[in-house]
C-alpha cells in the first residue's frame, strides 16, 4: 500500500491536489527556487558556464550536511553552523530532504536534479527519488539510496576532502559508502531526541542506534543528550546552540521600557507551536496582565494552541522570517519559553534563549535543565500560576547589569566559536584518515 502510494503521490500532489488547494502548497517549495540552480547532466555534457559552478566548490575542504529539516522553512541549528562554517572558508553542501517533493513538476517531465547557489559557499543539492519519500516517514531503500550516492558524487570535486555532517538517521547508509570508498569521515550532530517527535518514523529512530555507532564523531547539543548516549562512542562532545548576535540589535532594552511595563509592554515568544507549547502557562500570564500585549510568532503545528486567540490580549503573528526577528525582539520588555517538561525539552537546548539573551530581555521559562544552568539570568516557573507570577518579576525587572550579563554570554556564545570548536576536532578526524592536513582551511585561499 505504502508503494501504491508514494508511486501516486508525485501526480496526485502536482495535477490534483495543489491545483485545488494552492494555500496548502508549502512556503518552503517555492522558497528553495528563488536562488540560482543548474540542472545536473553527465559530466562530459556540463556547458562552461556550469563548469565554472563546479570551480566554486573546489580549493577548500568540502562540508556535506544530510539534515533533518528543510533549508527554507525555518532557520535552525544546521543552517546556523553552515553559515558558520562557510564565513570560515568551507565549501558547504547542503541536501534538500525532501528528496523530489520540492519540484513544481513530476519526474516524468524533469527528471534531472539541481544544485541552487544559496549564498556565499553555501550550495543546496535537489535530488529527484522517483516515489519522492516523505523524509521522516521511514528509511530508504537500496535503490534510493544508491541513486543519492550517485547524484552526490557527481557534485563533489575531483579529490577534494570532504567530511560527512548527518542530523538525522536517513542517511546513514549513503555517508557510510562514501566513508568505505572515499574515506569521508561522519560526524553525527545530534541536536534532538527523535523519539520525542510524533512524526518521525519508528524505523528511523530505532536507526540512530546505529549512526551513533558508526559516526566517527558525534556532536551533542545538550547535556542530557550527552549523558544519555555518549557512553562508548568513538568520539563524543558538547556542543550547544548559539547565536550570531551581530544580526540583533544592540540598544539596551532599558532605555526602551515603557514608562509602566505591567500596564503597556510586550510580552512574546518566537518559535514553533507544536505540542509541547504550555498553552495554561500562558494564558494564566495574559489574564494575569490583561494590560500587556501576548505577542506570539511562528507557525501553529498543534491546533489548540489557536484558543489562545479568545483573549484580547493575545496575538498570533504567524512564522515569522529569520531577518525579521532581532526587530521583532527590540519590540519586547519580556520574551518566553512556555514549554511542558517531557523527555524532549528535557533533552533540549533553546536557541531562543540565546536570541533573548542577546537583546538583553528577561526571560521566563519552565525548568527546561538547560535554562536552569543559567542562574538568575532567567525566572524559572514550574506551574502556570507560578509561570504569571515570574512574567510579573520579569516586567519589574530594573537591573540594567543583569541585562548586560545576558549581552555579554550572546557575544560569547556564538555560532562562529561553534564552527571553530568543530573544526578543531576535524584534525583528528584526518590524522584518523592519515590526512590531517587535508582538513585545514586557509580564509585567504577564499
């Protein structure tokens, strides 16, 4: 039936479904086509002007990222470090996981594949599977697998160094054949408890057992994700989110309060809205301050969440465009992460918190482990009576040091100091490989 399916679905989708429901199209299938890309033909039939495409990726080390999550739906922790990564001088590649379902046409009609020119050394590979998967439904097959091999090696320079960097299980057999054949080392970013997430199929949970095995580096996000899997791996180490605080304003927020910040600020989340949104928390802190504005940015992916819109102070600004946020973020006296403790936000490290800290604000959270490291910097809430009670302290809050501490650890706390911690341990990767020096870069060959 599964077959049946996903052999319909690339027609069904483009001829029936979309056609009907444009709205439902995803903003991130047209996104992905607003950049530069080339078709991908054999070598031998390459123009010069896709011959110069292919210079671009060549003179530096090449990073090949197999990610979780799309490009251009919502800014996240493998698009950060890319970035990072790519301001050091790497090539970076990065592979679109939706693996066909992106194309505005079937396969009959385009079956070649693209690679998009995003941004400076930063380039997105399209990949065409025939059944076109959905990417966190289950594993590839033999013949998938092979066809994702083929179209990445036809994409990589002739002996340039590459290292593997894998957020989700999907790939695992694709980089453990180029690690056989080639040599390219694996390096495991796992930023997330998979088993945590409703959608994500079984087969593919049950995989990371086996990636975390094979990497030949892992990297953690969080603490408890560390101690929970890091024992007898090959090489195991912490690396938490960040932020690039250059992209965030930098006024202090002080100057900016509203003469009576219980009867007149803002108060806001930015992020997703899914299931482990504490919706009682929140609505025990808007009708505690029913004067304040409840601002509420990103996409509703569980429903009941909308019920918070019954009250008058509480506002839903939809996803909200990366470039947008450090504005959207001057705009707050107080910002929230309102998350239920389960096994997944036990395990998670909020990038948000960084993106708050690096505009000073108070932040009130629940006792997510990773928060609490923080001290006094955050009002940490364990009830959504006491979650209304600490937006309360966090509105009073007048200590403009507290906020400069807050400043000072977005400044250290960096997705560039990430990249450079990660690509020490590149080092040893190559002397693993016997070719160390294979991994340096050299900005000024950029």
């Amino acid at each position: 039936m599964r077959r049946l399916k996903e052999a319909v679905r690339p027609y069904y989708l483009r001829w029936l479904y979309f056609p009907l429901r444009p709205g439902q199209r995803p903003h991130a299938f047209r996104a992905c086509w607003q950049y530069p890309f080339e078709k991908l033909r054999s070598p031998e039939s390459l123009t010069d002007h896709e011959k110069r495409w292919s210079v671009l990726l060549t003179g530096q080390p090449v990073l090949l990222f197999y990610p979780m999550t799309d490009w251009h739906t919502r800014i996240q922790r493998t698009q950060h470090l890319v970035r990072a990564f790519a301001r050091q001088g790497f090539r970076c590649i990065y592979v679109n996981p939706h693996l066909g379902r992106e194309f505005e046409t079937t396969p009959l009609f385009d079956p070649d594949h693209r690679l998009s020119h995003i941004e400076k050394n930063i380039f997105e590979l399209h990949i065409r599977l025939p059944r076109e998967p959905v990417f966190h439904d289950r594993l590839l097959t033999r013949e998938e697998e092979a066809l994702v091999y083929s179209v990445v090696q036809q994409i990589l320079p002739a002996g340039a160094p590459v290292i593997q960097m894998l957020s989700f299980p999907l790939w695992l057999d694709v980089a453990r054949r180029f690690r056989e054949e080639a040599g390219f080392p694996i390096v495991y970013d796992c930023h997330d408890l998979l088993s945590g997430f409703a959608n994500i199929g079984r087969e593919i949970i049950s995989a990371e057992q086996e990636l975390l095995r094979q990497a030949d580096l892992v990297l953690f996000s969080a603490q408890g994700l560390l101690n929970q899997y890091g024992a007898g791996l090959k090489r195991a180490i912490l690396v938490r989110n960040a932020v690039d605080a250059g992209l965030f304003r930098h006024e202090r927020p002080e100057d900016h309060r509203p003469q009576n910040a219980m009867v007149c600020a803002t108060v806001g989340y930015v992020g997703a809205l899914d299931s482990w949104f504490d919706i009682e928390a929140v609505r025990e802190a808007a009708l505690a301050y029913p004067k304040c504005r409840f601002v509420l940015a990103g996409h509703i992916e569980y429903k009941p969440i909308r019920k918070l819109a019954a009250l008058r102070n509480v506002e839903f600004l939809g996803e909200t465009p990366y470039h947008c946020v450090p504005e959207l973020l001057a705009g707050f006296q107080v910002a929230l992460i309102p998350f239920h403790i389960t096994p997944l936000t036990l395990m998670t490290n909020p990038i948000k918190m960084y993106e708050y800290f690096s505009c000073g604000l108070p932040v009130v959270t629940t006792p997510l482990p990773e928060a609490q490291s923080m001290g006094d910097l955050v009002y940490l809430a364990s009830t959504p009576t006491d979650f209304a009670r600490q937006v309360g302290h966090a509105l009073a809050e007048e200590d403009p040091g507290r906020r400069m501490r807050r400043r000072d650890i977005a400044l250290l706390e960096s997705w560039d100091a990430r990249a450079r911690d990660i690509s020490d341990e590149f080092q040893s990767l190559g002397q693993q490989a016997g070719q160390a020096a294979r991994y340096r870069v050299n900005p000024q060959e950029d």
